[in-house]
C-alpha cells in the first residue's frame, strides 16, 4: 500500500464569501510533512470559531473503536495533534479544553488512549484526557420528543453531567460501519452520550443517530467536527476494514453535511443513508450535496468505491436483532446471559482476525509515510 502523493494546495488569504443559507464544509489534501499545520487550515477555512467560543468549556470528543491501533479506525494522533495546536494557538485555554471518550461493553478507554498514542500528544499541550467512565453521570430530561431512545431507555436518557453547557468538537474517521454504512461525526457522539450499554441502540441505529443530533442541540451551545481521511477504513468498519490512503482532511459546523461529504467521496450516494436523508428532512443538517458549500479542494470527481461489509460479530449481532434468531433476543441480549456477547466479540476481534490478519495490515501500513508519522508519536 503506497501513499498517494498529495501534496496541499495553497489557501487563499481569506476564505471566499460564503452564501448564508447553505452548510459549509471544508475538504483539503495534506501530506504527513504537513498534517498538523494543515489541521488549522482546514479548522480555519470552515470557520470554526464561529461555532466554537473560546468564553465556553470545550470537550474535544476521540473516536475509539478498538482499543488497539488499527489505521482509521479510531482517531489519529495527528489529527488530535493538529486539533489542539490550532485550539491553542488560537487563543484557547488549556484550562476549558477536556479530551474525552467513553467505555462500550468491548474497550478500554485509559489502556485505547495510550495504545493511540493520545497521550503523549496530550501531555505535549498540557491537556488532560478524562475516561467519561469515572465522571458523574446524570438523567436528562430532553424537551424535544425523540425517535426512538426514550423507547429504549424508558427509564430516562444517562448523559455525562459534564456534557451539559460544554461545545463540543468530534474527532471521527473517514470510515464504514456495518450498522450505519458509513460512519462519522453523527455516530462520534453515540460513543459519549450513551453508556456502555448502547449497543442496546443497534437495532435501531438510524432513528438513534438522528435522536443524538436532537439532544446535542439541547445542551451543547456549539457542535464542531474535524474528520481525518488521511488513512480511510473500506470494507467491515469500524474495526476489521481495509485501511485506505487517501490524504484528505474535512471539518465543518453541520455533522450532517460533512457526514455527507465524506459518503459521497467513499462512494455513497449520502441520501440514500437513512440516518441522513432523516436528518436532512427533519432539518437537523444538510445531506444534499447540491446544498453544501464545499470549500478548499474540488473533490465532484472524488469516489473511493468503497463497500460496506459486516464482520462476523455486527453480521451476527444483526441476525438476533433483525434476522432468524430474532425470537431468542430477549435471552440472548437482554438477560444475565449477555455476558457471552461480549466475549465472543473479544475473542474474534482480539484473538483471532487481530493476530491472524489484522497484523499483517498494520507491518505493511507502518512501511508508509504514515505509518512512520504514527511511530513518531511515542507511547506513552
């Protein structure tokens, strides 16, 4: 797997005028040499401090998909390195900026920040990383009615108490995902507003994006997401895909749009995906492409042709929630029994595909300028 050289193109002075009335996502190419300067380029092209007040804590939510490193599956010490710089350098403290991620009944938080090589850059900054695990969690009462998440948690919606009053910034990949197709700033806050037990929320998962659009414009005053497609996931995501090297970077204020946007360079055509032709309809974003203002590189002729598989865990997981097993899910998923899921998970992911194929993907992808880029980055 070569790189593909691709070298940044020079930024006007000033971002061109900008048409009021349609979402803006901006798309650059970038090279490891220049990444995480380029980070603040692409920040500042969309306009970011327009969203993001630097007078208002601010979370910067990591995207881990596998505690172990995988290319594109979770986010890029790079991108978490050009992200904080630019935050820094432009003027925000250190004291309102709080890196977090969540637990799944799968990874490890604390052990997946290290392994990522997170910390270090962390440190680097003078941030601290907060395992969402260890702070306080609270039941909010949402205004707005949902679609589907007051069904499954009919007790009442957990949410980190921090969350509330706090913008926040979604670190996610360009990558596919076996229950949402694609996967990216949208799905980024199903891994922080929902406790481990979300993957209760699967079965459902496009009406359940769409309800995590609804309560983030509750309690968050700003949304912002920065997507790193330098190394893309294609095939079964977020954890067993075919890393892609691509060298784009997108960032924008509408997590529908540059959801859109990267569908579209994946090979998607995004209104076809369900979570964002609902979003699209019920305006919580924008998903049509002939609506969004895509700014730095012309990417119209842009098609990755990727193709979403499932793994054998989400292929699985999809038979007892929608397929012939469906009558045993109760006791499958819902019981004291369920322990078995996620040690099946473990053992497949971990034991088996990890060491038999996903090691030999990862030697050859730290032959690459990338590759090299993520050893740069010392574990901590």
């Amino acid at each position: 797997m070569n790189p593909i050289d691709a070298r940044s193109k020079t930024q006007p002075a000033a971002p061109p005028a900008r048409r009021s009335d349609r979402s803006v996502v901006a798309v650059l190419k970038t090279r490891p040499e220049t990444v995480v300067e380029d980070y603040g380029k692409l920040m500042r092209l969309a306009g970011y401090e327009k969203t993001l007040s630097k007078e208002n804590d601010l979370l910067i939510k990591l995207n881990l998909s596998w505690t172990k490193y995988f290319p594109a599956c979770s986010s890029q010490p790079w991108q978490l390195d050009g992200v904080a710089k630019t935050l820094l350098d432009d003027g925000f403290s250190p004291s309102k900026i709080f890196p977090v991620e969540n637990k799944t009944v799968v990874t490890n938080p604390v052990k997946g920040c290290r392994v990522n090589r997170w910390y270090p850059v962390l440190e680097r900054h003078g941030l601290s990383f907060t395992p969402l695990p260890e702070v306080k969690w609270m039941t909010y009462q949402f205004r707005s009615p949902m679609l589907m998440l007051d069904k499954i948690f009919p007790k009442g919606i957990e949410i980190p108490e921090m969350y509330v009053g706090k913008s926040i910034l979604h670190l996610p990949t360009v990558k596919t995902h076996g229950h949402s197709t694609t996967t990216g700033a949208v799905k980024n806050a199903f891994g922080g507003l929902l406790k481990e037990v979300r993957h209760y929320a699967h079965k459902h998962i496009h009406e359940v994006l769409v309800d995590l659009l609804i309560m983030q414009r509750e309690i968050h005053p700003g949304v912002f997401a920065v997507m790193d497609g330098t190394v893309c996931g294609d095939g079964a995501g977020p954890r067993t895909m075919i890393p892609r090297i691509h060298n784009f970077i997108l960032a924008s204020a509408d997590s529908v749009a540059i959801d859109a946007v990267a569908a579209k360079m994946m090979g998607y055509e995004p209104m076809s995906i369900p979570y964002i032709r609902m979003a699209t309809e019920m305006g919580l974003g924008n998903g049509n492409i002939s609506e969004i203002e895509i700014l730095g590189e012309d990417v119209s002729g842009v098609n990755f042709h990727f193709t979403t598989k499932k793994s054998l865990v989400i292929w699985g997981d999809q038979l007892i929630r929608k397929g012939f097993l469906r009558p045993f899910e109760r006791i499958l998923l819902h019981s004291p029994l369920v322990f078995w899921a996620p040690i099946a998970s473990n053992v497949y992911h971990d034991s088996i595909w990890y060491p038999i194929i996903g090691q030999r993907i990862i030697n050859d992808f730290m032959k690459t300028e990338w590759g090299r880029l993520f050893q740069s980055y010392q574990e901590s």
